[in-house]
C-alpha cells in the first residue's frame, strides 16, 4: 500500500518532533545531575577544608606549621624539610604517649572526633574514646569545647557519659554517676586506675594464698571476687570468710575495708579457745602487720601449717 508523498513528509516530522522532545527531558535530566554533582563537589570540598582546619586547630609551633602545608594552607617551604618535622613531631607524640601510657595505666583502643562546631578561636567536637585500663574495658563520650585565648587555649568538657560494665564493682558505679554529673573526666580516669590497682592488689594476694594453702583456701566468687573462704580440713563446721570491700566515694577517694566473718561450731571453740576472739584480733593486726601477714595470722591461728 502506498501512501502520498505529504503523508509520509508529516509522519517525519512528527517522528522528528518526538524525538527532539525526548532529548530535550534527557538534557533536562542530565543537566539536573551534574547540577547535583556540583553541589556534592562543593561540599566535599568544604568539608575537606573543615578537616584541614581541624587538625591544624589543636595544634601550635611547627606540628602546626607542617600540618598546614601538608594540608595545602600554606606555600612556599620545601616540602623535604616539612615532612621531616612532621616525623620528628609525631615521633615525639607517640613517645609522649607511651610515656603517659606507662604511668597513669590507661591505654586507648580508638578515638572517634565529630565537629559540631567551629570557628576561628574557637572549635567543639563530639569524642567517642575506648580503651581499657588493667583488664577493664571502658568507652567515655562527651563533647570538648575548645577555645583559643592569645598563645594559650581553654577547654571544657561537657555531656559526659561513661559505659563500663560495673557489675561487680557496685562502689565504682555510684562514683562513676557521680562523674557524668560533674563532667569530670579526668577524675574519672585518676579513680579508675587507682580503684583497679586496689582490686588487683587484693586478686593476687587472693591468689597467693589459694596458692599456698590449696586445702584450706577457696575463692567462691573467683578470685576477682570479695570474698575468700577459709575451712579447717579437720573440722567442716569450721568456716571463716574474709571480705575485702574497695570502696569509691563520690569525691573519687578509694579506700579498702578487710572483715573477718566466722562460722565457728561450739566444739571448734572448746578445742580452740582462742578462736573466740578472732575477730577482734583480726583489726588490729590490719593495722599493725597489713593485709597479707593479718591473712596468714588467721590462717596460723586455727592451726594450719605452711606445710597444709
């Protein structure tokens, strides 16, 4: 079937019309994402120049300096001369946290840092920091405003909060309540690690005389617990348990209280009159000998040799 020559001129130009439709809205569509890409660059951007300005701000001197032109901030330095402060510097820091590591006992895992906030004097960043100190681990969050003042900064600490499983250091927990309220982080580590020390001092002392005295020493709660029982192998009626609390006020104060509790039967104290007053006894050779030689006392006193 044929079709007049201006039936198939209109038919073109309708195809045609469509078509230059179509690209017309793929432009329309293309046009509209690089418009977005766009946007995205920019703010990439920004936000690499925010980073750069971040890790510049906490510093000064040449770890500053050499931070800036690694970051594109500054010119004119070889960058040779830069590269080696800056290894010199991050040499220095690591040192300076070993150092630290050593003598306040805490060692951080990871450090997570947000901006919230920033301007030219003065920056505020959200901190996730975990760690562990001994064998216990813990994670802090809170927000850090820093503030610069002349050649010297201020910084405050804020929104504090602290996981830490405390299921078995129900005194540390009401301290550690006490901490988040106050925003006091570094009370929160000075306590921590002068609360775990205590706790290792009584393990290992535990430890020892389970150790020592296999038959008559026994740890109910393992030995990171509280308590440690002593039996009489001769006499099973004949129980004492020692229970050694580590105490944290609110104020961060860590003390250690060591009791004397007895179960003695009454034919246990007509074979061992001196038993009677044990407890007693007990204070006052924590005063006099400490925990170890009061611990060995009591053991001696119900007549267990070394040798046991």
């Amino acid at each position: 079937m044929c079709f007049p020559f201006p039936v198939v001129g209109v038919s073109c130009k309708r195809i045609a019309g469509n078509m230059n439709k179509e690209n017309s809205e793929d432009v329309k569509v293309l046009e509209a994402q690089i418009e977005r890409l766009r946007e995205e660059l920019v703010e990439l951007e920004r936000q690499k120049q925010n980073n750069y300005k971040d890790m510049t701000f906490s510093f000064t001197g040449e770890m500053q300096n050499a931070l800036s032109f690694v970051c594109g901030q500054t010119q004119g330095r070889r960058k040779e001369v830069v590269m080696s402060q800056l290894e010199e510097e991050v040499n220095k820091m690591e040192e300076g946290l070993r150092r630290q590591t050593q003598m306040n006992g805490i060692n951080l895992d990871s450090c997570i840092t947000k901006t919230l906030q920033r301007s030219e004097n003065k920056c505020i960043q959200q901190l996730c920091i975990s760690g562990h100190c001994s064998e216990q681990e813990f994670q802090v969050e809170f927000q850090l405003s820093e503030e610069k003042q002349g050649d010297s900064s201020v910084r405050t600490v804020s929104d504090l909060n602290i996981v830490m499983d405390t299921t078995d250091h129900q005194s540390f927990k009401n301290f550690m309540s006490g901490a988040k309220e106050n925003n006091d982080l570094l009370l929160f580590f000075r306590t921590l690690r002068t609360y775990l020390e205590r706790c290792n001092d009584r393990c290992r002392t535990f430890q020892h005389f389970q150790k020592k005295y296999p038959s008559v020493v026994s740890l109910p709660g393992g030995c990171r617990s509280e308590v440690m029982s002593l039996s009489h192998p001769q006499l099973p009626g004949l129980v004492m348990f020692i229970h050694w609390l580590v105490d944290v006020s609110k104020e961060g104060k860590v003390t250690s209280k060591m009791d004397l509790l007895t179960k003695i039967p009454e034919r246990a104290l007509q074979l061992f009159p001196s038993l009677s007053g044990t407890t007693e006894a007990f204070q006052s050779l924590l005063r006099i000998l400490g925990p170890e030689a009061a611990v060995e006392s009591v053991i001696g006193a119900i007549s267990l040799s070394e040798d046991t």
